[in-house]
C-alpha cells in the first residue's frame, strides 16, 4: 500500500536530516536546552542513534509498501512490534549520550535522575498501551441480545438498534481489505475500521481464519464480525434473523 512507503521515505528524510544535515533541531528536547546544556550534548552520536533508528525503521515501512504493491498482504502486527521495541530502545539509549545526565564514565549524576523520568515513563506507557491492545486484540467477539438493539462488545463496540439494521447476511469470505484507517491488526484478528476494495470504509470484529462472517447493514454502514466457533457464528446469525422476523411483524 501506498501509504506504507510514504511513511517509510519519509522516516528515511528525517534520518538524513538528522544524521546527515545535522538539522539536530529536530530533536525532541535538544531544540529546548539552554545553551550550557546543549553544550554537553554529544550531538554527532546521538544524531548518529536516531539516524540508524529512522533509517530501519522507513526501510520497513518501504518494504512493506513494495510487498503490497507486489499483491501480497502481510501482516502489520509485526511491524507494529518492531517499531515499538527499536522506539523504545532509542528512547532509553538516547540518554547515553546526554552529558547532563551521564558524566564522561557513563555514571549518572548526581541529582540527574529526574531528568530520566520522562523517557522512564514514555517507555512504561508505551509497553502498556502496547500491552493492553494485544490482549483486547486477542479476544474473541462477543455480542449481547438487548431489547433495544444488538450489542457488540470490547474495543469499537456499539450498539446496533433493530429498527436501524436493513440487512444481515452470512459470508464465507471477507472483503479485500486494503488498509486499516483506524483499528487494531494483531495476526489473524481484526477489530476497527478497515478500508475494502468492495464497500469503502467497513467495522471489523473478526477473526479472519475462523469463518463465517456477519455482515450487518446498517443505515448504509457495513460491520462485519464473527464469534469463537463457526457453530457460534452461525447460531448468532440465525437468532439475529429470528429477532428481526418477531420486530418487523
């Protein structure tokens, strides 16, 4: 996908800047020192560390981008990951290099452990967010009969009143997804909204190797989702039709 290798040339761009051009006021909280500060900075390594740090990175953003091109669809959660650990690894030896917080021995200063509070914690909040949306990721749909509506439940979950669902229909294959606009990927599981070839912008809660698949029609909207077990999916198909046959009566 396009998008993909947009966002890889761009990486590669500020790499170069960086590293090569050593616009180094692009660095996130160098451009803000004081000058005495600056002045203990060891710009031309850490300009280095995140030169390599982007360069990586774009790389396999551009790959992926030449493997969609190519027709083939691989999976983002691995990219997800790697971009998470290099980000986070860049995040903590990025203070190596600052003489503010390390003496010319790589000891910390005395009174410097402040400073290291706010990657500390960029980092802990990173790996729990990324914690977080692997286990919601991971599990399987689950929906709720309401007297008003059709509840999906977890991360994108909603509500669907009865009297706004025009269609439902059983599928044995997704629409060909083109890319995620806002949702989460994590293997074969697909929570969100996705962007398809056949009907634009769909909500996805599906496990994409455990077919079949609801397709809900609501008000010109499509949300597909599918339960545990084939057998869950269809008994929920069918007591979605049986609902809808006793409210349109």
């Amino acid at each position: 996908m396009w998008i993909y290798s947009i966002i890889g040339v761009f990486f590669v761009a500020i790499g170069l800047a960086v590293h090569v051009c050593k616009w180094y006021f692009l660095i996130a909280g160098y451009n803000t020192m004081p000058r005495e500060k600056k002045a203990k900075v060891n710009t031309e390594a850490l300009g280095r560390l995140m030169g390599v740090y982007f360069y990586i990175n774009g790389g396999v953003f551009i790959g992926m981008g030449i493997l969609y091109a190519l027709g083939l669809k691989p999976g983002m959660t691995p990219v997800m990951i790697f971009f998470g650990a290099t980000t986070v690894y860049m995040l903590i030896k990025a203070q190596k290099y600052d003489g503010n917080v390390f003496d010319e021995n790589g000891k910390l200063r005395k009174g410097a452990g402040k400073q290291l509070a706010l990657p500390i914690g960029i980092v802990a909040v990173i790996l729990i967010f990324v914690a977080v949306l692997m286990f919601f990721s991971s599990q399987a749909t689950k929906v709720t009969f309401l007297e008003e509506g059709l509840q999906i439940h977890g991360m994108y979950g909603e509500i669907y009143a009865w009297n706004y669902i025009e269609d439902v229909i059983l599928m044995e294959e997704l629409p060909t997804i083109i890319m995620r606009t806002n949702g989460s990927a994590l293997g074969a599981n697909l929570k969100g909204y996705f962007r398809t070839e056949e009907y634009g912008s769909v909500k996805l809660f599906v496990n994409t190797k455990k077919p079949p698949f609801v397709y809900l029609h609501t008000a010109g909207r499509i949300t597909i989702f599918n339960m545990e077990t084939p057998e869950q999916t269809e008994a929920t198909y069918d007591k979605i039709l049986k609902v809808l046959a006793g409210k349109r009566q």
